[in-house]
C-alpha cells in the first residue's frame, strides 16, 4: 500500500487507462455504424456505473497519499430533449443533455471515514467535437447526505464535520461508444464538500479538490 500511495498522479491514470484497453479492443464502432441522432434520441434511459479516485492535500492526513478519497456510484438518466443543435456561435453548442438520479458512495481512506447520498447530476454531450465514437461532455452534480467526517480544527479554519453534508462534483471527460449502445468513459473530476452551516458556524469550512479522476460505463436503452 505504501509504494501505491507514492505513485505519481500520472501513474494513477496510466493504471485506470490501462484497465480500460481491453473494453476498447472489444468490439469497436466505427464512425460510420455511430448515429449520434439515434443513440441520444429524446427519452432515450441511461445506466451508468462510476468510481473516482480524488486527492485533497493537506487537509486529510497522509497529504503524501495520491488517493486520499474514492467513490462509487451508479445513476439512472434521461436524455430528454435528443440531440439540441443551437445556432449560436457558430453551432458549436450542439449536443444532448442527460439528466440523472444516482445514489453515491465515498470513503476518505486516509481518514478512514465516509459518505453516503443520493445527488442530481447533469452531463452535456459536446457533439459538435465528436470525433467518430470518441464524444466529449462536461458534467456536474449535487449529492446531500449524511457523513461521520471530522477533521480540522478552528483557530486555522480547517474545521468540518457532519452529520450533514453535500458533495458537489464537476467534471470534463470523454465517451468511447465500444458499441452503438455502451460507452465506457475517462474525465477529470473536481469536488467540493460542505456542510452548508446546517452542522453549526464553527463546523463549516469546505473541502476542496480540483485533483481527481472518474473513470464508467453506459448503457444507452432506446
């Protein structure tokens, strides 16, 4: 576990891409058999499954950990509206919008505590930089909860601790369509983490990360 906790953050993803290439040379779509019209027709249902690793610093104890954090979730979505196709600047807006529930996991391993909650994410499909079945998106999501975190101290504002909590992630990425139907993904994830003041004043200064990897998969129902 030690020489795992003193990998470079680029041997994280290296390891997580490494995971992935046997999906990738499964069965591949090429840009022909790929209809983004069809795969984000409107009301199409999404089900996805999703782990991120996230890294806090100082603020969690073994700052020298690269995962200090790691969470599972798994979300069912709509693609309400199909596929938009806006005609401001220049069209570069096109894409899909996919609004899901999703009930979400995290430990703080380093802390040996966690969180637990049920969040509301939105994901924006970018299709107008697709690039055969390769397609980009920028997500973000709001998860309340509940949490024994305890960590910090007043007199340097590091003080946080539950019961309640939020977790608010947001995050850019990209979806490989490994048939016309299932997609596995790879992005970068930032969290916040906050307790709103619900917990009290004095218990209520956030946790931030900008440092994070989300790696899943979808399946897109018609």
């Amino acid at each position: 576990m030690a020489g795992f906790r003193r990998l470079p953050a680029f041997g994280l993803t290296l390891a997580i891409i490494a995971v992935s290439v046997p999906l990738l040379i499964g069965t591949p779509v090429t840009a022909r058999t790929f209809d983004p019209d069809d795969v984000f027709s409107p009301w199409t249902k999404v089900i996805s499954a999703e782990g991120a690793f996230a890294h806090f610093g100082s603020r969690l104890s073994n700052g020298d950990a690269i995962v200090q954090a790691w969470n599972l979730s798994g979300r069912f979505s709509l693609l309400p509206f199909g596929t938009l196709r806006p005609r401001y600047l220049g069209g570069i807006l096109e894409g899909a919008p996919e609004i899901g529930l999703e009930p979400t996991f995290e430990r703080f391993n380093t802390q040996h505590q966690n969180f637990a909650g049920f969040g509301l994410q939105l994901r924006y499909y970018i299709l107008h930089f697709r690039w055969g079945p390769y397609v980009p998106w920028i997500d973000a999501s709001i998860a309340p909860g509940g949490t024994d975190l305890n960590l910090g101290r007043m007199h340097d504002e590091t003080r946080l601790k539950g019961p309640f909590m939020n977790l608010i992630q947001a995050g850019i990425g990209e979806s490989y369509f490994v048939t016309e139907r299932a997609a596995i993904y790879l992005g970068l994830q930032a969290q916040h983490i906050s307790n709103a003041g619900l917990n009290g004043s004095n218990r209520n200064y956030a946790l931030n990360t900008v440092e994070g990897v989300v790696i899943g998969c979808s399946w897109y129902l018609p």
